[in-house]
C-alpha cells in the first residue's frame, strides 16, 4: 500500500506545484485568507470531503489579532473583484474574516487522526526580481506588500495532496481523518479559535508540520519531532485619557503617552524567572496628536514569552498588572487585547518513533533526521492544537520537513524547492495509513 | 487702660524672660511637649483660668506625624527623672502624648477671642559655643539634639504674659479669651487635633502671630496680618512586598524599592498646575535590608504644596493615586500616613485693620509695617485653625512680631532679642481688650 | 493727515477684503507660503517698495521646522499646476522654502520703523458648511487640511493695505520703513530666520499686532501692548539604537523604544522653578516597527515653556541634559532638533502711550482698551524680534486688534469680522505716520 | 601511606574540634579576621610553615568591600583588649585589615599544589538557647551579630589539621605545598586581593572546598567537582547632587533621590540574554535627610550576576551605563565602588576523576558522591583562584565535604557534624600526597 502512496504523490506532484503556484500567486494574512479557504473547500468538496468552513471551524471570541474592517473590506473587493476566485465555494462568512476549512474523512470504526496545515501569508513585499524564481517563473504574488514567504503555500498544497491520497485509501482506512487547514498562524492568533471549537477533543493523533531549511550536512528530509517553542502571549495595549492645552491647563490632562510610558519600563523590570528564559518586548508605542497637547491616545504593540508555558503565563500576569496599574498611575484607562497566544510544546516520542519506523521501512529514499526531537526555539500555535489533544491522551508530533530555501523564511527573496511536496505528501499518508490501517482502537 | 497693660507688661518682663529660658533650656519636640504643657498647666491655673488638657484639647485620631513609642517612653524617663518638672501639673495625658493646654476666661456675654501660641521644639543641636547667648548664660538647651530654634518659647512666654494681663483686666472685659498653646507646629502636625475637637467652632476673633526677623530698613515690629503661606500635606509612604533570594527565585519577589523608585518618579511628574505654584518632593527613601535581597519594605517621606488650598488637594490627590499605582505595579501594599498637613490661609483685612488702629493709637512707641498684609512663603498649621474660625463667619489674623535676631530660624545658632516679649504681650493683649471691651456682640 | 489715512483706508476696503479672501482661499502652512510670497512681493513691487525675497529675507540655517521634502514639491506642484499663482513674482527660493517678504520704503534721514505681519496658515480642515460665512460666499480653503484659522491672512491684508496708504504719504515722512511678512509663526518657527539675518538690528520703532477676540464688554478696537507671553522651545527628539529579534537576541538591542519611555518621564520630572510658571509636554512619540523587534527608533516632538526666558532656557536645559541621558541609558544615538523658539517679550510703555495717544486724538471712533497693556498666556515668535529691537536701544509693542470672531481661533469654524482690516490699516498707518513725520531723530 | 594520614587525622580529631569551636567562639567577618589570622599564621609558624600574612598575602587595591574605619577599630580593641588573642602573632598589618595567610611547604621539585580554605563569619546573630549546640557546649561567638553561620570555621580547622599532616609527611613529598587562608569570602571580597598579589601563578593543581548539606538520601561525603556559579559582580553605587529647599527653590537642587530611583528603573531593565540566566537587584537604596529637602545623596547597594562570565559582564557594563547616565539626568555624580566580584567556574574532570579514584582506593569508608561534577547555583570567589589557575594550563577542582547539619547555613541555628573535620583532613591530605607523591612533574 505504501508503494501506491509513492505513485499517487509522484501523479499528484505536477498538481501540487500548480496549486502551490496559485497559492503564492494570492497570498492572504491572517484572518484574509477567504480565497484560499474557497480554493481549499472547492477542492475537498470535489474529493467528497465533509467540509466544514466559516463559523464551524472558528469560534468568533476565540479569534485573536484581526485585521481592521477596512482591510477586510477592501480585501473582499480583491477577491471578488480582481482575482479569479472559485465564488462558487466563497461563503459570506469567508468574507467576514471566518476563514480556515475542515475536511473530514470518516471510515468507520478506529482512531481519528488530524492532520494540520496552515495557509497564512506575510506582510512582505516581494522581490520582483528576475533573479527570483516566483518572478520569474510568473506566480509572484498579485497582492502588493503581501507574499507567502514562509512556506505555508506549500503546507496547503501538501495538505490537499494528501486529501487526495487519503480519500483514494479510503477503503483501507478504520477512523476519521480530519484535515485541518488552520488561518492566521503568523502571530499565533488562528490556532486559538479551532481549538475553542472543540475540534480537538476527540483526536486520537495529531501531526503537524513545518517546512525547514537544511541545519546541517548530515541531515535528514523529515525531522519527525519538535518541542519546546517558546510559549507566547501578544497583546495590544491602548490607554486613554483626557486632552489639554499643554500651556494652558496641563493640570486638565489624563496623559496616555507618560501611562504608555511608565508601563514599557515596567514591563521591562518584570523580574526574570529563575526556571527558564523569559522574554518581554514592546514592540510599538504611538501616542500622541500634537506637540502642545497631552496626549490622550497611546497604543502599544508588546509580547511575552516563556521557556515552559508557566513562565509565559507568569510574564503575562505580571505584564497585565504592570500596563494595569501605569494607567491607575496617570489617571488613564487601559484596553488590553490579546492579540495572539501560544504554549509551550512537546511532542509525543512514541508517535515520532512510529512515524520514524514507517518512513525508514516503508518510503526508504527519505532520509529520517538523527536527531528524533529538535529544539524550536519560535513560538507556533500548533502548540495549542497539540496541548489539547494531549490533555485527554492523545498524541501529537510536530514534525519538519526539511527542504533547500533560497533565502531565510520572512524575507522576500524565499522560495522553496518544490520536490518537498511530492514528499510531504508521501510522509503524511504514509503515516495516517499507519495509523488507520489497523482495526479499531477501542474494542 | 492701654496704659495699665504697658505697665503690667513691663512688670512682667523680667519674669517672660525667666519663663522663656526655662522653656528654652527644656525644650520638646511635637507631642512630646510633656512638661512644656504641665509649666502652661501651672502657671493658668494659678492664675485662675479654667484649664483644659490632655483629650480635652486634641482629638486623639487627629493628631498626626506621632513619634514613636521608644521616643516617648525615653522622653517621659527624661522628664521625670532628670528635669525639674512641675509634677503636680504632669498629668497621665501629657505623659502619653496628649499634650497642648487651652485656657479659658469666661466674662460674660460678648464674643469669644481665641489667642494661639505654638509650643513645640525642632531637633536641633544647640550651639555649645560661648559666642551663642543660651550657651553663654546657660539656658542652652539640656536635651542634646532638640532646641527651641525657631522661638515657640518666646510664643509660649508672650502667651503666659497675656495670661496675666488679661486676668488683671477680666473686670473689664465682656466675653470669652480662649488661649490655645498648640503642640506639633512643626511639620504642621498639632492644630488639625484642636481644630477637630471643636474648640474653633464658637470663636469670634483669632489671632496668633510668629516672631519674623526684620525684612527691610523701614520694617516695623508689628505686621499685623500676612497671607498665602503655601498649602501643604505632609505623607509617610510605606511598600510592603515580599522578599526573595535575588539570585535564586527574582521571580518571587514583590519589590517594594522598585514600587518607591516608581512613585518617585511618577510624583515628580504629576502636571503643573496652571492656577499657581505647586511643589512636590520625596525627602528620604529608605528600603532594603541586604544587596542579595529582593527588597520587601520601603518607606518614603514625601510633602506636597500648593500656592492655595485647591491646588495642594490637587497635588495631594495625584500624589495618592501615584503612590498607589505604583504599589500595584509591582504588588505591594502601600500604606499612606498624613503625617502634617496646612492649608493656604488669608487674614481678614478688617480686624487687621483694627488691630492696627488699636496699636497705633493706643501703643504709639511700637511701629507698624507699611505692608499690612504680608506675604508668608513658608507652610503653617494656623492656617487650620484660621479656616475654621472663617467659615462660620468669625474673623482672622496672624500678625508677625518682629524682633532681631541672631541667626536664621532652623538654625543652631538661633537666639532672639528678647524685648519682644514685652511687646508681644502688650499688643495681643490691647488687641484682645480692644475686641472684648465693649458691650456684647450679640444682643 | 491722519483725516487722509482715515479716508484712503476706507477707499482701500474692498480691495483689502479681496485680497483677505483671496489669501483665505489659497491658505499655505509655515515655509511654504510660496504663493503668499508672490502675491505680497507683486504688490509690494508695483506699489514701488524695495522688495527683499527669499535668501535675502531669511537666514538658511535659522530657519527651523521645515516641512518634509515631499510635502514641499507637492506644495510647489499644486502651487504651480491648480491655483492662479502670479508666476511673474513666483521665485525659485520661494518654491524652494524660502518664503516671507520684506518691503522697504527709504524717505531719506529718520528713523527705522518695522510693521511686521505674519502670513501663515495652520493645519486646519477648514468646515464645508453654509453657515460658515467663507464656505457660504465662496472663499473657504481650496487645500484640504490647511486653513488660515488663526487671522494671518488678515494681518498680511492689513499689512498691503498699510503699504498702499505709507506709499501715498512718502512724501511726509522722514526716515525708513520696513514691511516685514513673516512667514511661519505657528509653531513659532519664522522669527528666527529673519532676525539672525540682520533685518531688526537698526530698528528704531518697532510694531506688530494679532487679530483678538473681543474680551469683555468694556474692551475696546486696540490694545496698543501685550507682554509676557511664555517662552519657549520646541524640539524634535529622535533616538536611534539597534535592532534585534525580541525572542532570540534581546541582549543585542539598543532599545530607542525605551529610551524615548525613559526621557518622558525624565522630562516630565523637570523641577518646578520658584520664580514663575514652567510647562512641559512630550506632545507625540512614535517608536518601533513590529511587536517581535526590539525597537531602534523612536522620535518624540516636545516643547518646553516658561514665564520668563530665563526660566524657559532653565526647562531646555534641563530638557536636553534629560534627553541626551536617555539616549546613554539605553546605548543609543539622541539627536534634539529646534523645531521652535520664541521668547517672552514685554512692550515699550512709552511707545504704547504714543501709539494709544496719536489713536486717542486722531482717530477717535476707534476706542482704545482700558487696559493699555496685556498679559499673553500664549507663546509668540514676534518676541525675538522685539527683544533685538529693545537689545539696541529701539522700543517695540505688539497691539492686538479686536474684532468679532466667530468661532476660536485654531478652530474649523473660525472667522473675523472684516471691518477690522480698514480700521487695522488706519491705526498701523497713524502710528507709523506719527513715528516719522518729524524731522529726524539723530540730527 | 594513606593508612598513617587516617590515623594522624584521627589523633587530631580533639585538638581539631577544639580549634574549631575556638574560632566559632571568636567569629570575625571579612578583612577583619585579625585574630583569626593570628590564629593560624601561629600554628603554621610552630609547624615549620613559610608564612606570609598581611600586605604579602593580599593586594591593597584589590581588596574589595571593606568595612568601615569606625568597624575597624572597634574590632581592634576587641581583639586587643577583649578576646585571648595571640599577640605574638598579631602584626599590626593585621589590625590594618590585611588579613589571610598563606603557608608554604616547599619539598624540592616538583608541582605546585595549592589548597585553599577561608576563614571569614557572617553579620548573623547567634541563637543563645541551649537547644543551640555551641550555646549549650558554650562555644557560641562572644561577639554579638557576627557568627561562623556558614562552617569557615571548619574549614580552617580542616586546613589547620591538613597542615600538620603534611609536614608529617614532608620527606615523601615531592614540589611544594601552598596552603592558602582567604579573608571575605562572603560578598566575594577576598579572592581578587591573593589572586592579585601572583599566589595562583605558579599553581599547577589546585583543591579547595565548602562544607554542604546532604542532597538526597545516596548522597556521598564527598562531592569531587562542582561548577558553574552565577559570576557575580557586586556594587555600592553613591549618587551626590545639591540640596535645596523644596519650597523655596526646587529648581537649585540636583535630586541624587531621583537619580537613584531612575538608575533601578533602569537597571531592572536590563535586557535578558539569550545565552543564558543573569540576575540584577538594587539591594538597597537610602537617600535624604528630610522631608523638605531635596535630596543630595544616595546610596544603592547592587548586585549583577549572570551563569557564565561573559553574562555577568554584559549585566555589570550595562549597569554601570545606567548607572552612570542616571546621575546625569539629575545633574548629579555617580561613584561606582566593585564591592565583590566571582565568575563562573568549572573543575578540572580529570582532576577531579584522579581524586575521586584516590578516596575511593584509599579511603574506602568515605564515599563519593555518584553526581561528580554538582551544578552550583550560588556565587563563590574560589572561581577566581580556579580560573587564574586554569589560564596557565593548571588543574583545579572545587569539592564539597558533606555533613549533617542543624539548620540551613547563614541561620542563627546552624552548627555541623564534626565528624567531617577529621574526613575533611583525610580528602585533602590524600589527595595533596596523591599529586606530589610521584618524581617531580617537569623531569
């Protein structure tokens, strides 16, 4: 069966590189993504997929750091308007910021495995430059200032490949294959809302995966294992106060920009933590209209980390505190949204050895990493994905599949070699048919 | 009359001059003033006034900027066993810190007159030099470390001298004389105690006065009322948080140094006020006990001031929700203790007026300043008491008696020209015979 | 003579008006008055005046808080391109930020009198509204965002309208006048240009005037002085540190973010000074470019003010010391810009009395103010000029004019009642008339 | 050979004991160990010993972290005058404070093996109840506040017994015997000084030791290694700026209270570094006389750590840049005084597998520790001889000899077994004979 996994993935491979071309030709940010959640449903709705989009896959208070109605209006009128988007399968709800599809696959009796991909793009303008294959191969991003320089083009495509392997094994499968195609990762605001959403609790395995460029000579294509990103809160800050003449009446004001102030040197002394590393950053500050008058508008863009999620937590008590009472102190009101959120993670050493053992027995040209469980030392909200299926016994991985990049993630110039596909897609099957394949788990 | 209270004056002059150096040589801080009251105590009740003392004179919960137990105990130790106290006078009260004595005289129907003098000492080392008068003809003082400096002796002595006088002249007198010796002038402590036990509340007319150095060649010995000495309150600010092992847990520690470096700061920007000056200052900050310790206490001795009353609460509020905000912001306790506090205060132009009239007219050797009304830069606690006789419609003023004058006020080499004993007591009592001497005010 | 001015100032009118309204129409912001400078040096040049434009007028290297590059070719361009700009009089300078004009008129021996007018909009979305008089009769702002809200298009009018009636009467006056336009006196940016450059250094009277709102009921059409406006400076603070990722390497930032945070504070806590009122306002900060980058730079627009120079230069200094010390806090660059200056300035009584004399007596249906002398809570460039004036001995006054106003200025809604142009005319012409109809003052 | 060092140690078990509580009985804190150091400089002279003591042991300018002169004398005269002290061995540089010995046993060629013990109490009280062992056996300290709270006084009984037993043993030893006798170990005072003055230059290995608490029930006696102490960096930052009246005249002050309170702010906000733990804490921070006084003095006692060397020196030079530009945002001075300095240290393995293996073969009732190399987590200053040693190709081991013991060390209660005098002597005395046993190292 595994040798029919190999020759599905190598007919799919020309597909996949179109679809990832088309893909990176509409790159969409977080909470955006409404073409891309259209191309995805279409897709699994063709392949005879339980599709679930909008509302169903995301929980509307869960959804961390959207984009201003502006950009969400003006985005709509891109997809609709300029790009050629399947409307067949865009929903309204798409196009209120509902984003991200689930495709279910259910065979019956046995363990159900989700499978996670992220489809996300970046703030990054890309180069358009002849030097740079995107551009010069003619699928450079549409969309100015936007680009999927992270590889999450790739991860859909990957994803839809196996979709496709998937549903052919269909017969040979006992359980539910869930494949998740999860919005707004970038700043770790999408994870949050699909797990409100309860489509975690009942996963027996998970995996995941992040494409990554080659760390050294010796190793291998797949990693089957991370752990221990660091875990991540994000909030944007806004204090408000009262104007004032700054001649005339500077007893009047409430100042927002002196509140906005004392907290990022408060957030700065927050005490390390003596467990493991912490972090603490204010990224932004604006405050402020006019030179001769107290500010009554200040916002700050800040995150905090932790090596384990009990030092994040720790930090983002204590900053919630700290922006707290620097507002008291200036006689000011402070808004705090959080804006993203992450745990720590671990994955399970058990599933990554199984996932070991059936890529070095069954798909032998694909080389397994010497080291099982890399350090991430990132923040991704898979971890909130994974943390929730651990919690009631299941088990997850975070795996890389690794891949030659001509330049770092996040910058203009990235592009991957596009064999990493073909391979992904053998990797995820393999494994799911690995973890199906068996009678069912329970009884 | 006038000229039977020069006479009586000047026969009590030599016995002023004892008095004031007794005073001097024995010389208590605020709420310490255990003999000072017990010799005031005395010296009223031979002369046949009704005495009050103790609770009777200062509403426990008003009395602020206490000292401390040991201080007291170790004073009331010196008190009784190595001073020369009138211990017949020495009541358990006074002992325990309720000191200050009023005396009244009652003469029928007609106004109530309320005549103040200060008590208390500063800490200040006396000069032991030979140059220094007190030291020279041995009155310096023989408490080391306290010293009569800025002339509350020569205020108590005038007092006791209008004592006399007025009981000599209670024939002729129609109304109340209600003489308040008040403790804890210094750091504006004692006359909230007073004020709050209602002893201002029937007063028709108020006067005290200050000794001032002369200003200016053309200056007289009496100005007979002043203004606008600044507003102010006075805080001791205390952080509680918890200690830690700085090097081991940083994160258990609550910082209360980091929580009054945080208040300094925020004290120090709390807004100009457009109406008039304003002022702000932490004085002391102590807190920490070791360098390898997360500090857990620390205490901050802070004054407010503004040029009126409404601009000292203005102060005094911000200054409250700093200090607090600060507490939280690195979760401490704060504690705020009122440890003084003064209003603005204006004497009232009419009975400077007549106050002026009747020393021009009736006592022509003693020269009135041109300015009438002066301006007073500094902090005084009368204000309180002169607030309180105004609001119900009574009239106020604090006079200056000047007299030359050794060295600065505050100083160690402090001494005064004590002929202005004899004309202190001439002009509070022609001023109070003046007020009394007619016919009853009301009916 | 003073019947002659009365009358031609009546016949100028209309004229006046037009040009009010055609200033109001085509309203430029401080240095970029490049049209404004065209229409004042075309009039100015067909009336006969010696016209001094550009480089002559203003020093390059005095000229503070110039706009940005783009904003001034997008100016030019608009200048150019969409209004009816005299292009005759349009000069490269003057397109190149030059702006401001200065008019001489030589009638032989005598001395020097300088009239100085502001031209200057302000950064005002001027209201649309048919109750707004200049929208209603068609001469609202035809530049979106920029307004003359504060009357200057009124000062220059009265100032042209004073050059047609000088012109006229040249023949009785003996001495020199100078016409000043000055450009950029919002934000107190213009007066220094122009002094540095010599032009006030042989002024022998000097005088200028603002359009006020009416201030009681008593109040007259002329305040002949003012005094006191506070001093100030204004500066542009920008730090520059280093960049690095917050969650990898937040040891190899330079935090400009913090050091800003840190200066704030630090300002705000700048003492109060004893002899009068201070002010201080960090009135914008804007720092950092993401949530996940440790912030490497930061600007903030300050200003300093004081009762007296003296103590505004006291709050500068101090104000720099804190910036700069900032910057070494937190290993950054810290670079202060004067973005504005003004000083306080008094006026000449005795020239106040003269100008209040030739008012009183020759043009007696214009009622001068009670109060012949002014306090200003404002700052004013005019100050710097005035204070070189009076450094060499010459006597200046800066007059208000009042007039109705119908809504504050600085406001959308601002306008005046025009009759103040004929009578603005009058009273400059009268004083100016008065200043030099008499044979010369050195000799 | 090993067997007569386990009988030589056993016969002087008593006298060791005795020792011991001698000194227990006269605790002196660091660089006042005057009749500590006469103490042993007399044993090691009646030994035979080379002895240096004062100005040859330690460097003037190195010492760090003095007492003050009053401290200073008044320990003189208790040792003098109070105390059974040997004079004959008490040098008037001792009384200086130029405490610590060194002894030297030089037997013909061969290596340097230098072995260090310190001598120094701690500022604890000792508990006087009889349930308190030294109370009980009446050898608790006669000097009220200071303590042997952390087993130094073992430690020189140890060295002391060592001592004895290699001069017993000099005729099989081959090079030379350093033993060194280290003042102000606590606050990391005292290494720097001997380091300083060239004593680790010649050291080819090098033992030293603490005593510690059992760590778990399959503990050892003896630990061979540890490594890793936070470096450390100690100071007592002194701002001084001007006084003023903070009524009268606040803008004349130059506030050392403010400068210090920025300068913590400040410090706190040390960024984190990635490479691994650093530490900061303000100790302490007094300033101010009064509260009407702006404050002209501060002191802040604070310590920077970090987990290597190279942390700690990023914290300590970023400390003093805040510290530093601190005093210049108030216009004050900073004075910066290293009170204590440690880095980071690691044993030697090979030298610590060498002395493991000598204990285990010859000592075989004394068993070692299973962790061979402990992480410590405190700061020690032993890491300075270490690594002086180690940079010229030395070999150096820091053990720990494990005891029961009554309390935590630094408590009023602690007191140890001391058993571990006698197995202390055996460790060191076997190992030393074990390193210069063999021919000469260099031919």
């Amino acid at each position: 069966m595994y040798d029919q996994i190999t020759v599905m993935a190598k007919e799919l491979y020309e597909k996949s590189v179109a679809l990832r071309r088309d893909l990176h030709r509409h790159p969409e940010t977080g909470w955006l993504e409404m073409r891309t959640s259209a191309v995805i449903a279409g897709i699994l709705t063709n392949l005879g997929y339980e599709v679930l989009t909008g509302r169903q896959v995301v929980d509307d208070r869960a959804r961390m750091g959207l984009p201003s109605e502006e950009a969400r209006r003006e985005h709509t009128k891109l997809v609709r308007e300029s790009w050629d988007t399947p409307l067949t399968y865009l929903t309204e709800e798409m196009e209120a910021g509902y984003t991200g599809v689930i495709g279910i696959l259910r065979c019956g009796q046995g363990p159900v495995c989700a499978l996670r991909f992220d489809i996300d793009a970046l703030g990054v303008l890309e180069d358009e430059n002849a030097c740079h294959r995107p551009a010069r191969e003619d699928f450079a991003s549409r969309c100015s200032g936007v680009m999927h320089a992270c590889g999450h083009d790739g991860h859909t495509a990957i994803g839809l490949g196996v979709a496709e392997v998937l549903m052919n094994l269909r017969e040979h499968l006992h359980g539910t294959v869930k494949l998740i195609f999860q919005p707004a990762e970038e700043g770790v605001r999408g994870a949050r809302a699909i797990v409100s959403k309860g489509h975690l609790d009942d996963v027996d395995y998970f995996v995941g995966t992040h494409l990554a460029p080659l760390d050294g000579p010796d190793d291998g294509a797949v990693t089957p294992a991370t752990y221990g990103s660091l875990a991540t809160t994000k909030y944007d800050v806004i204090y408000r106060g009262a104007p004032a003449h700054a001649g005339g009446f500077p007893e009047k004001g409430r100042n927002a920009l002196l509140a906005a102030a004392c907290a990022a040197m408060g957030l700065a002394a927050i005490p390390r933590h003596s467990e493991g590393a912490s972090r603490v950053n204010v990224g932004t500050l604006h405050a402020g209209t006019g030179r001769n008058v107290i500010p009554d508008y200040a916002k700050m863009e800040i995150e905090l980390r932790g090596e384990t999620t009990e030092i994040n937590e720790y930090m983002a008590e204590n900053a919630r505190r700290v922006c707290e009472a620097a507002a008291a102190m200036y006689g000011c009101t402070c808004e705090m949204i959080c804006m993203g959120a992450a745990d720590s993670h671990h994955s399970d050493l058990t599933l990554a050895d199984r996932a070991a053992a059936v890529i070095e027995r069954e798909l032998p040209d694909i080389r397994v990493s010497s080291v099982r469980c890399a350090r991430n030392w990132g923040s991704e909200d898979i971890s909130l994905m994974m943390n929730r299926v651990q919690s009631h016994g299941g088990q997850a991985i975070c795996m890389r599949n690794i891949t030659a990049m001509e330049a770092p993630q996040h910058t203009a110039d990235f592009d991957f070699d596009e064999k990493v596909l073909e391979e992904g897609i053998r990797v995820f099957s393999a494994i799911a048919y690995d973890l199906l394949r068996d009678e069912p788990l329970h009884g």
